[in-house]
C-alpha cells in the first residue's frame, strides 16, 4: 500500500511539473531575446525582441530598420508580406506552433524615429 501511495504521489508531482505549451512558448521566446538580441538579420534589419502574447496566442517579432530600409513604404516594395509568409509556410521549426494555431505578427520600427511603425504583418492559421 505504501508503494501505491508513493507512485501516486510521484505521478502527481511529474503531472504538475508539465509545462503547457503557452507557457514553453513564453518561456522560449524571453531566452531567445535574452540569448540572441538584438541581431542583425539582414543589411538595414535588426531583430529587437520576440515575445508570446497569451492572450492572443501570437509570437510577435520586433524588428528596427535602419539605413537606407529605414523609410516609409520601404518594405511594401519589396514584397516583405509575402516573403515572411512564404517563409512561415516553409518552417518546420514553427511546427508545434502552427499545428496549435498560433498567429505570427512581424512589426517593423524606423530607427530613426523608434515610435514609428514602417510595416506589420499578422498571420493567422489561414495564412499559413
């Protein structure tokens, strides 16, 4: 009887240890901040921050535009809605994200003027 009590007690205590996915998203993408950011992805674009909105269940990048990027309409001209959502569609690392539903929103800052958002994109289920 002993031993069943302990299993019991093991088997609760390994059940209220699980992490639920919301709560792996938000853990992962602070320590990616923490560990990678701000980076430079490409000339004139700086990955600032990630961050997981519970409420909405987004992952939400921050970017900074900055030299000759860093104007209005910049990236309206280049396509950037659909390289980002064509690159969304083609990850495998957003697996357990996008099997779960998850919406991905990419928002872009003037450097020049940190306040200012230059271009945003949201994807939901359907876009992907």
């Amino acid at each position: 009887m002993k031993k069943v009590f302990v299993f019991a007690c093991l088997a609760l205590l390994f059940a209220a240890c699980q992490e639920s996915l919301e709560d792996r998203c938000a853990r992962e993408a602070k320590a990616y901040t923490a560990k990678n950011c701000p980076a430079k992805m490409e000339e004139n674009i700086i990955l600032d921050s990630l961050t997981f909105e519970k409420a909405t269940h987004t992952l939400h990048y921050y970017y900074r535009l900055t030299g000759i990027a860093d104007k209005e309409g910049a990236l309206d001209s280049t396509g950037a809605r659909k390289a980002l959502q064509d690159g969304l569609k083609n990850t495998t690392a957003m697996k357990t994200y996008k099997d779960n539903g998850y919406n991905f929103t990419y928002t872009y800052f003037s450097s020049k003027d940190p306040k200012k958002v230059l271009f945003e994109a949201t994807f939901t289920k359907k876009d992907y």
